[in-house]
C-alpha cells in the first residue's frame, strides 16, 4: 500500500511541476509579447519538452511574421503613395506654372498676345493630357474601364494611331518604318484599347527616343523599335514602373504613365508587353493571346518611364 501512495504521490509531484513550468513558460512568452515593440523581428522560444508547447510558440511565431510583413507592406504602400503624389504634383505643377507665367508676360508685353495665348494653350493642352492619363491609369487600376475583346485586324488601329500622331511626327522629322509578314494580321484585342497601346508606344519614341522609327510584326507579336538618345540607359526591368525615370529630370512632358497604361492594357487583353535594349535601340514588344511570352524583358513590377 505505501509503495502506491509514494509513487501516486510522485506522479502528482511530477504533474505540479509540469504545470508550474508550463504556467511559467506562458507567463514569460507574456511578457516579451507585451515589452517587444511592435516593429521588432521577434522570435518567441520555448525551454519546455513535448509537442504542445512547441506548436504554441511556431503557431505564434507565424501570426507575429504576419503581422510583420503586413506592416513592412503597409510602409511600402505609404512610400509608393508619398512618391506618386510626388510625381503628380510636379508634373502637373509644371504646365500650369509655364501658363501663369506667360500669361503674366502677356500683361507687360500685349503686342506678343498671339505667340503667348498659343503657348499658354499648349499648356494647358499638356495639362488635359496629363490628366486623362491619370484618370485612365486610375481606372484601370481600380477595375472599372470592362474591356470587350475580340479577334480582329491589327493594323488598322496602327494607321489611325499614326494618322492622328503625323504633325508631331513631321515636326520630330521621324518618318516610320514598316515592316509586316501580312497586313491581314489578325490578334485578340479591344480596339479601342489597342489604339491606345500603339498611340502610347508612339508617343514614346517621339518623347524620348534618339530619332526613328520601327513598327513591325507578324505571328500574334507587333514590335516597336527606336533609337536611343544619349545619355542614361532605361533599366527595361523597370521600363514599365510607373514614374520610372531613368534620369532624375522630368523634363520631357507626360505624366510617366504612358508605359504602365500599355502593360495594364495588354493584361487586361490577355497579352504581354516586353522589353530590351539591343545596341543603342530600345525594342518593347507586344505579344497578345495565344503566343508564349517573350523571353526578354519584364511583364510586371511595381514606381513608368517614358522613353
């Protein structure tokens, strides 16, 4: 009868100390929870033996990791918007600034009203471009610009692009070069969508290209190629990023949308938008629904650069 008491007494010894050490365990796991600032990398630990209290702590762990990155993300998030408001306001600033100063000239010099009421409309024409980018990107973003899609000609949407750009395009001294298998092409497309892309894309190398021109395609691929000014190369990694730059300067109008605007487009439409730089010309190809990828380049990352 002893020996049971004793070794009944014992398992009841060993069962308070274990309660006491778990006890103990949760009561230390307490207090790091609550003295560790919320920004910390922390690891909790446990000194403890036996499944339970090893599943605890690495249950804990992943919802502290959790809350980490969702913190690190919303910093991120903040960043990116500081910087987008940023960029908006400088380029939205600019134009408005170069009108009130030439309408300000007008005051003093009247006999230039001509000269500076056609400058200060450029101006403000530069302003509404901005703006309707920025709205367009805007709505894209937030899913509300539906996309209808169909299988259609791709070529004519490209000579209307090219006919509504050809003042800017005489003025640049930049006469095309094109190169197609067939003009019957065919790709899954939104027209008015695909327009966009390609006025973008012309826009583009009119802005930022070196001079030139190359628009050629066939296979459900339709490339656009120019030359590169000197100076500082774009990283096509982050070509279509939007505000990407790859100088510091923002000198050259629009919003450094027009880029992201044709990514978000060929998504939405199915296809993909690419880049390289081979010698001193800068290729963007736009492959659409029913190709593979392109090898080269980037499809997707997130701060665009207009070159």
């Amino acid at each position: 009868m002893l020996p049971a008491l004793i070794l009944a007494l014992a398992a009841l010894g060993l069962a308070a100390t274990r309660l006491w050490a778990y006890r103990t365990q949760m009561l230390e796991m307490a207090r790091v929870l609550e003295e560790t600032p919320a920004e910390s990398n922390l690891r909790l630990t446990v000194g403890m033996s036996g499944a339970p209290p090893r599943r605890l702590c690495q249950a804990m762990n992943a919802r502290l990791e959790e809350g980490r990155q969702l913190r690190l993300e919303t910093q991120k998030r903040e960043q990116e918007l500081k910087y987008t408001m940023a960029c908006i306001s400088h380029d939205i600033r600019t134009p408005l600034a170069g009108a009130m100063g030439y309408l300000q000239l007008l005051e003093g010099e009247p006999e230039r009203q001509a000269e500076y009421l056609d400058i200060v409309g450029k101006r403000l024409e530069e302003l509404g471009e901005l703006l309707e980018e920025l709205f367009l990107y805007t709505r894209l973003q937030g899913g509300s610009l539906p996309l209808e899609c169909e299988s259609m000609a791709a070529l004519p949407p490209l000579w209307d692009a090219l006919a509504e750009l050809y003042p800017q395009l005489e003025a640049a001294g930049v006469e095309p070069e094109l190169r197609f298998d067939r003009e019957d092409m065919a790709v899954w497309a939104s027209r008015e969508a695909l327009g966009r892309v390609y006025r973008n894309l012309i826009v583009n190398a009119l802005r930022h290209g070196g001079g030139g021109l190359t628009v050629s395609g066939g296979d459900e691929v339709i490339c656009f190629s120019n030359e590169l000014p000197p100076g500082p190369r774009p990283d096509p990694e982050h070509l279509f990023d939007r505000f990407y730059q790859s100088s510091p300067a923002r000198a050259k109008g629009g919003a450094g949308l027009g880029l992201s605007i044709v990514r978000e487009l060929m998504e939405k439409m199915d296809g993909q938008v690419s880049a390289q730089i081979t010698g001193d010309r800068l290729e963007i190809k736009l492959t659409f629904r029913g190709q593979k990828p392109a090898v080269y380049g980037h499809s997707r990352t997130e701060p665009g650069f207009l070159i």
